[in-house]
C-alpha cells in the first residue's frame, strides 16, 4: 500500500499520541509497531537531547514517570539511558500488573524509530529548549532522507524559529505563541486574505474557558490552506463531532478507536491506494 508521497499527502487523518500508548508503553519501539500494523497516518512523538548529544524519543524531561531511573534526560548519557527499564511503570489495570516490567523495553534513539518504521509519517515534538537539539534533528531527519515524512514541533518558539532558518524544507507547526494572535484575528474576523506559508495547527479543542475549535474557526483556516490537527481526544463521540466539523486530524491515545471513527466515516479509504 501506497500510504503517503509527502507528511501532507494525503492529509493525516488518525495520529497516534506517542504510538499505540494504550496497549504499550508510550513512545517505545513496541508502541510504535503497534501502531504501524494498526495502519496508522502519523505517529506523533517527543525527542530530548542527551548529554551526550544523542537524540532519544521520550515525553517527559525526567525519568520517574515511566521507568525505574531518576533525574533528567539530558543529564545522562544514552548508555547510561538503556539500563533503564522503559516498560517499568507501564499498567492497563490501575497497577494490579505490570506486564512489560523486566522485558527489556528501553529508550530508543530517534534513529531507531525512523529506521524500525521506515514508511510511516512523524509528528516530532522537541522538548529540549536547547539550539543543539535543532542542529541535531535536522541532522538525523536528513541523514535518514526522511524530511518528506516528518513534521517538526515545539512549544519553544526559538527552536521553531531556529529549524525554520536553517531548513526550510521541512514542515513545522505553529506554536501557542503563534496560535494566540491567529485565533484573536480569528474571532475578531481580522485574519489575512492568505497565509504566507503552509500552516499547520496543532491545538487542544479548548483551553480553560476558550473554544479554539469551531466550524467557523477550521472553515476559515481552511480557506487559507491551513491544516487543522486536535489533541488529545480519545472518546469515540468527541472524535465524531470533530470530524464532523471538518478537522482534518485527530490525535489520541486510542489509535485503534479513532482509526474505526474515520473509517466510518469514510474519511480514509477515500484518500488510500493500494
């Protein structure tokens, strides 16, 4: 199966939030897997910057939450980062069991997963607020020929900024700090006629009292060649109705789930090739 030509050919419909992280341990090579023989559009995933300089796929910038280890990413090096356990806390019963424990999941590099998942799409969180994490993943993305196939992100807006500059070719998100003023304009009916360049949101469906998405909001962006990605939803209804106001993607924790949603809805098959 012909499943893309480019990270927006076709548009991703189902993302999967750090693989298939309700069946496996989020943003490990077997989560990843799992989402690639679910069928998956894009896997969305985070990379740190470790001390010694090597790019590892993980969430949070410590280690308590999902393995046996402490203290930070950056402060370890990627040796010292595989004697740790990364199926250690991971529990689908409220920690009655823990069925990955001791079966050698560890934290992989982001050369690992895009060499174990040489056909699918990435949706690249850096984390790290640091210029080398930039310098770094446009290394790998291009050693790996992989930019047709990866969106870069960041809440940092420097490490945007600085990825823009020095690779143009590859596609980015927009950050809060650049969703803010679109949504303002948005809701004022102040936006531009068009975009400068491709955009590609990645938001929540609200913040604290704030609807961000809307039918009016996804029409009008889409009018201006914008691309509209929701996180992190991860009920069947909530999928629906999103869909239904013609967001182009849906981010969750339940790939299989939302991939029967679009199907449904016939929002996929239309698009694949076999």
């Amino acid at each position: 199966m012909i499943k893309f030509t480019d990270f927006l050919n076709p548009v991703p419909r189902v993302i999967a939030h750090r693989g298939d992280s309700r069946h496996f341990p989020e943003n490990t090579l077997p989560a990843f897997k799992s989402a690639v023989e679910m069928d998956i559009d894009v896997i969305e995933t985070d990379i740190h910057i470790t001390k010694d300089g090597q790019l590892v796929i993980w969430h949070d910038p410590t280690l308590e939450r999902n393995t046996d280890g402490r203290g930070k990413i950056e402060d370890h090096t990627l040796a010292e980062l595989r004697n740790y356990d990364a199926g250690y806390t991971f529990t689908s019963d409220g920690g009655r069991t823990f069925p990955f424990r001791g079966k050698g999941v560890r934290i992989c590099t982001l050369d690992e997963a895009l060499e174990e998942c040489p056909d699918e799409r990435f949706n690249i969180d850096l984390k790290t607020k640091y210029p080398q994490i930039v310098d770094e993943f446009i290394r790998v993305i291009r050693r790996h020929d992989a930019v047709h196939r990866i969106v870069g992100a960041s809440f940092h807006l420097s490490n945007l900024k600085r990825l823009r500059k020095s690779a143009p070719e590859f596609l980015t998100s927009i950050t809060t700090a650049e969703v803010i003023p679109l949504l303002f304009r948005q809701k004022t009916h102040t936006l531009p006629s068009c975009f400068k360049r491709k955009i590609i949101f990645q938001i929540p469906r609200r913040a604290s009292f704030i609807e961000i998405v809307t039918p009016d909001f996804v029409s009008q962006m889409h009018d201006r060649g914008a691309i509209v990605m929701v996180w992190t939803i991860n009920e069947e209804a909530e999928m629906r109705e999103l869909f239904s106001m013609g967001v182009d993607s849906v981010m969750t924790d339940d790939p299989a789930l939302v991939i029967k949603v679009a199907e449904d809805m016939g929002l996929r098959n239309q698009h694949r090739r076999k």
